[in-house]
C-alpha cells in the first residue's frame, strides 16, 4: 500500500471516501465510511501516505493522522486545462444611472388649475395635456383683440372708398390735390393699425394656448407638485410635476486617467460596447454603446468621466441608481485563459503548479498580460495542453505527487453549525469519570433528596446520620 485518499462526500453526515492503491496507482479498495470508522480503517494500514482534501477541518485530519504514523498531504480538489478561447479586453467601473432628459412642467401663465390629466408614475408623451388652466380671462382678451381689428378693418374699408373719390376730384380739377394725398396717408396709417390688431390676435392666442399645459418630452411622470383647484403661477419654481425620459438612459462612469490612451484608440476604430450588471454583478442585464468622453481630467480624482445609453427596455434602470458597468475595449482572438486562482506569485514572479505525468507537479513561471477576479491571460510560460493546480496549495511543493479531484467531490457548504457528536468510547470514559469524582455528591443529593420527600415534621437535630436513622 502506497497511498490513501480520503474524500469528503457528505460532511453534514460525517460520510467520508476513502481508496487505497499501490505504487502503480491501481485501487486496491473502496469504501464510504463514517469519520470513526475512517480511523479505524487507517490504523489497519501499514504505514503509507494519506492524501486529502484541503477543507475546513484538515487540522483534525492531520493530527489523528499523524498519531497513527502515516504521512499527511493535501491534495488539490480540482484542476483544470488550460482554455484557448476569445477574451474581452474590458474596465470596470462603478457608474450611476442618469435620464436622458428631465424637464420640470411650469405654467406659462398664472391661473387657476381646473384639471389635472395625468397619474403619477404615468408614461406620456410629447405634447400631452397634463394639466389645465382656467381660459376665462385669456378668452375675453382674444375676444377682444379679434373685435378690434374687425373694427379698424371696417375703418379701413370706408377710408380707401373716400380716397377713390379724391383721387378722381383732383384728377378733373374739381378737387384739392392735398385733400387726396391726406387721405392716402390717412389709409396707410389704417393698415398699419389692422396689422398692429392681428399682432395683438396672436399673441393673444398664444396666452390663450398656455391654459393648456403639455409635455416637452416623452417619458414618466413623476409625483404630482400642485392639486387641483390652487393658484399657479408663472414664477413657481416647483412646476406642476417632473418628466423624466427613461428610454434610452444615459450611465456616468469614471476610469483611472491610465486607461485613457487605449480607450481613445479602441473608440476610434468604432463604438464601444458597455455591459452593466444586477445586484448580483455577474448577471448582465443591459447592454449600451459608449456615447462620450469628457474633455478633461478631474484632477482631484486623476479620473476621466464616460458616458453609456442604454436602451433600457425593460425599465431595469432608473436614474439615481448605482450600478457596476463594464466597458468592452478589445477582444482578444484565440487567448489562452486560466482561473486566476492557477497564478501564484513567488520572490521572483508569477507562476503556476502544471500536472505532468504521473501526477506530479511542476512550478512553471508565466507571463501574465491581463487579469480579473475569474480569469487570466498568459502570454507565455504555457502550452493548451497543460493543466493547472487552481486550488490545493496548502504544502504543495515543486515535485510533489498530486491526487487529481473531480467537481462532483467539491464538499458541500454547511448551512449552520452542525451539532457537535462524541463517540460512544468517549462517553463511557466521560461517564465512568463522572462516577468516580460525583459520585459522593450524588449520594449526597440523593440522601438529601429523600429526607425532603420522606420528612413531613422539623428537621432532624444535629445527631441525625441520614434519612431512615432513627434516635436510640
């Protein structure tokens, strides 16, 4: 016997695998065993070396182990190959949500409000009324001006006649030249009055047109600033209700003025992808186009503001939200990938525990060109062939011969604390040990216990020796 795995199955149920093999790696035996029985098992072995998984209780493993005489060594619980595969070239950054536009709804005129047309959270659009004003007194002012100019226009009509029959006066010298040339100017100065009436008609109109409050934009109403029945005017500053434009949305971002060369340089090629994510920041929930980039840097901050639309279909951004978005600058063909848990840092680098034949380690050093929390990049150090060590490294070492795990023997987290079970030899020793230091005092409480059930009258004098003694 060479060596022996144990491997966690079910450790809420203390449910343990455990595999013998020889020097040529053939199994010898299989057994799903109990932690106890596990032990046992092992102290039925010649001295050989246990090979297990790294996991939360390896320190109770490693001590009942060693005082059987058998070798302990962690091995890695899952290795993978390494992936040649496109890789995204991308920043990540934390951004917040902004309309596209926001218009606040004022009135143009003061009045009172005698209807409001829209639902607080309600989508309108451009040009909808949302709200009316009372047209009396703006009517009557039209009236007005309309019954002017009909006034000057009658005028006017009466004035070009009389200007007919001067004009025919003075041509038969029946008439004074002067009294025709008073009478043109009389009807210019007429015109010039009906156009001055139609000016007033629009304007008017126009005032008149204000009693009716509509939407500069399309979007979504938000909560409702004045009721129904209260005064307005046109100098209040709180509006009658906020439009905000939700589809698209726009997303501010900002990166490390260190990035700004290679996004400069990846937005001239084209339009740049964005990616934002949920609260659980991997699941993408919309995606956009980068759409600008600020002239300057902050310089408080050394960081460069971006901005991202999106098109928000689903209203699963609102503005004022805090999201995480990732900005796709390049993608990189055919890249070979690794989980960053596979790149170790040592004095002089980087490197990675490759599985060569017979399962044995070797530290290689890599060139890593870009890294995130899931994924890698090497340059070189690797070939698509290998396969990396990405968990396991507790007292792995260059050389060492290495237990290949699977996924499907990744132990199972606890949902809480487990209730802490002790074998039945434990508990004979811990009760024959109660016996021998309680036992007077149990005796004691015991004699006490019937002299309180057994005696009904005064307690016995100082002469009394136990509950059934009697006085001589």
């Amino acid at each position: 016997m060479s060596e022996v795995s144990i491997i966690g199955l079910d450790l809420a149920k203390n449910v343990f695998q455990m595999h013998g093999a020889d020097a040529s790696g053939t199994v010898l035996f299989r057994k799903k065993l109990r932690r106890d029985q596990v032990l046992k098992c092992l102290a039925a072995q010649p001295t050989c070396t246990v090979a297990m998984e790294a996991c939360a209780s390896s320190h109770y493993w490693g001590r009942e182990i060693g005082r059987l005489g058998h070798a302990v060594r962690l091995a890695p619980d899952y290795v993978k190959p390494f992936v040649k595969r496109q890789k995204n070239d991308a920043a990540d950054a934390e951004a917040i949500c902004e309309a596209a536009q926001r218009r606040t709804v004022r009135s143009q005129v003061d009045g009172k409000l005698i209807a409001v047309n829209f639902t607080e959270g309600q989508d309108v659009k451009k040009g909808d009324v949302v709200g009316e004003i009372d047209p009396a007194l703006y009517q009557a002012t039209y009236d007005q001006a309309v019954a002017k100019k009909a006034q000057d226009q009658a005028q006017l009509a009466n004035q070009r006649i009389d200007l007919t029959r001067y004009e025919q006066l003075a041509a038969s010298n029946a008439g004074s030249k002067q009294q025709a040339d008073t009478q043109r100017a009389l009807v210019a100065q007429t015109e010039a009055l009906v156009k001055a009436d139609q000016a007033a008609i629009d304007n008017a109109a126009a005032t008149l047109s204000y009693t009716k409050i509509v939407a500069p934009i399309s979007g979504r109403a938000g909560l409702r600033q004045v009721d129904q029945g209260n005064i307005i005017h046109a100098a209040d500053t709180t509006g009658l209700v906020v439009i905000t434009q939700l589809q698209p949305i726009a997303v501010w971002f900002s990166l490390p003025q260190q990035q700004i060369m290679r996004v400069n340089a990846a937005a001239a090629k084209g339009a740049l992808a964005v990616d934002v994510f949920g609260n659980d920041g991997v699941t993408v929930i919309d995606t956009g186009k980068l759409t600008g980039i600020d002239n300057q840097v902050d310089q408080t901050t050394g960081t460069l503001r971006l901005k991202a639309e999106f098109p928000n279909a689903n209203y699963q951004l609102w503005p004022g939200q805090f999201v995480n978005v990732r900005l796709k600058v390049e993608t990189l063909m055919q890249a070979l990938v690794v989980p960053t848990s596979a790149v170790q840092r040592g004095p002089i680098g980087t490197f990675s525990y490759v599985i060569g034949e017979d399962n044995v380690v070797s530290a290689k050093p890599v060139t890593v060109t870009q890294q995130n929390e899931h994924d890698a990049v090497i340059a070189s150090g690797l070939s698509a062939n290998d396969r990396v060590v990405t968990t396991g490294f507790a007292n792995l070492s260059d050389g060492s011969k290495v237990v290949v795990g699977r996924d499907d023997q990744t132990p199972s987290a606890d949902l809480a604390p487990r209730k802490r079970s002790r074998g039945p030899d434990a508990q004979k020793k811990d009760g024959a040990k109660d016996g021998q230091k309680d036992g007077e005092p149990r005796a004691k409480r015991s004699s006490s216990e019937g002299d309180q059930k057994g005696q009904t009258g005064p307690a016995p004098g100082p002469g009394a020796t136990g509950s059934g003694a009697k006085q001589p």
